[in-house]
C-alpha cells in the first residue's frame, strides 16, 4: 500500500465522516471524491459501502446511553423502549427487502457520478419545498414516533439507494413531512443508520469476501477509522446547527455541488 494510496484513502474517509449524516448523501460525494482524486478500491465497490460502518459506529459511542437504555427497557417490557425499537424496526425493513432484491442493479449505480449530480440537484430542491411547507411540529421525541411514521421514513430511506440523493435526508425530510421537529427527526434518522448500515455492510461483506485481499482489507480499514474519527466531530454539531437554522444551507449546497460536478461532467 502506498503513501498516495494511503492518503486518498485518508481523504475519502473524512468526506464518509462529514457527510454520512448531513443530508447531502456522503455515498455520492464519495463517488465524486474517487473520480476527482483517480481513486481506485476493492472490487464489487464494496469500499464504498463498507466504510460507513465507521460512521454508524461514532452514531453507537455518542448515543451508546440511549441505545443501552432502549435495550435494557425492551428485556423489562417498557412500553416506551419497546415503541421507540418498534419504530426503528418497521422503518429499516423496507430497505432491507429493497436493498437485497435490487442489489445488482444499485451497485451499478455507483458507477455512474452524473446520477450523483443530478440527484444531488433534485434533492436540494425537494429540501427547500419541505422546510417550507412543513407543518407545525407535533412529534418532539423520538420516543414518540408512532409505527406509521415510521414506516413512511422507512420507505423514504430506500430512495436513498440512488447515490446522491443521501439516506439521511430522505429520512429526515420524511420525518418533516409527518410533522416530526428537526432535532428530532435528525436523531430517529442516525438510529435507523445503525440497522440499516450495520445490514448493508454485512451483506455486502458475504457477497464480496472473495474478491478482499490485504490491501483492500486495509484501506477499508482505514477508511472506516477516520470516517469514525470524523463523525464524532460532526454529529452533535449538525443536531444543534440545524435545530436553529434548518436545513436550507444544506439544500443550497447540494445544488451548488451538483450543478458544478454536472457542468464538469459534461465537459470530459
């Protein structure tokens, strides 16, 4: 493994950290990252699935109190654990069932930047019409999110199988849509990560196990250490950010970075 190839690695895993839970799709700016710095990883793209697990495991560490105190209320039969895991289960089965039958046809999809682009354009647009015409909240916990709302959240996530159009806001403008506050809706979408990213890269580990050798082993290693790293930093950042200012900044952004990469796309 080389120093060039080491430092790519390096970068791409701070863009899996950074991006994984803003809603700007971190898969599709690691699509764009691979084309701009020429990277190549393990084949069958598995690199790109595998190292958000980094992320997903900073998600665990910062809300490891939440997450023990869910597990604990579901073995005693609390009602509140029990509805709070309910609702993260009806949410990742539709991914779950969509991500195994589809599962050739969305890896495809990472092959293609220019999907990134304009995806990355439409769901900046779809953004601002959602923080506009959002509804006074009425869910303010994510303990208090119903199995209905949950499973349209979970719905919503497979759209996400499009690179660019980012799991994390699609999961999050669903929960807007259903009238769910921002913070709470940003903290319901990291916990649906955790099924959802720990199942993406289980499976994909077992469908591409053949093809892994030291070195790629090690770059997703690496990748998923600093993505780990990375998203410490960003999450409990993003949650206050967007508490006072929303997601709109994020929408613009999103059609900043795809126009550009569409234009320059098309120039090749």
């Amino acid at each position: 493994m080389d120093w060039v190839m080491i430092w790519k690695t390096v970068l791409i895993g701070i863009v899996e950290g950074l991006t994984e839970f803003l809603p700007v799709s971190s898969t599709g700016h690691i699509i764009l990252a691979e084309e701009v710095l020429h990277f190549q990883g393990p084949p069958g793209k598995v690199f790109e699935i595998v190292i958000q697990l980094g992320a997903i495991l900073a998600v665990c560490v910062l809300y490891r109190v939440k997450i023990m105190l869910t597990v604990s209320g579901v073995l005693k039969r609390d009602p509140v654990a029990t509805r709070f895991a309910t609702a993260v289960i009806v949410a990742f089965l539709p991914a779950a069932v969509v991500g195994v039958a589809l599962h050739k046809y969305i890896k495809a999809l990472l092959d293609k930047p220019i999907v990134v682009a304009v995806a990355l354009i439409v769901g900046g647009v779809a953004i601002l019409v959602i923080e506009k015409l959002a509804q006074r909240p009425r869910i303010k916990s994510v303990d208090d999110i119903d199995w209905k709302t949950a499973l349209f959240i979970g719905v919503c996530q497979c759209l996400a199988m499009v690179p660019g159009v980012s799991r994390s806001g699609s999961t999050i403008m669903a929960a807007r849509a259903f009238r769910v506050d921002r913070a709470t809706a940003a903290e319901f979408s990291f916990f649906l990560a955790i099924p959802t990213m720990l199942g993406a890269t289980v499976y994909d580990l077992l469908k591409n196990w053949s093809t892994l050798d030291w070195h790629g082993g090690g770059l997703i290693l690496l990748g998923m250490a600093v993505a780990f790293v990375s998203a410490l930093i960003v999450v409990q950042a993003f949650v206050a950010f967007i508490s006072r200012h929303g997601f709109g900044v994020f929408a613009w952004y999103r059609i900043a970075v795809g126009a550009l990469a569409l234009v320059l796309l098309l120039m090749r």
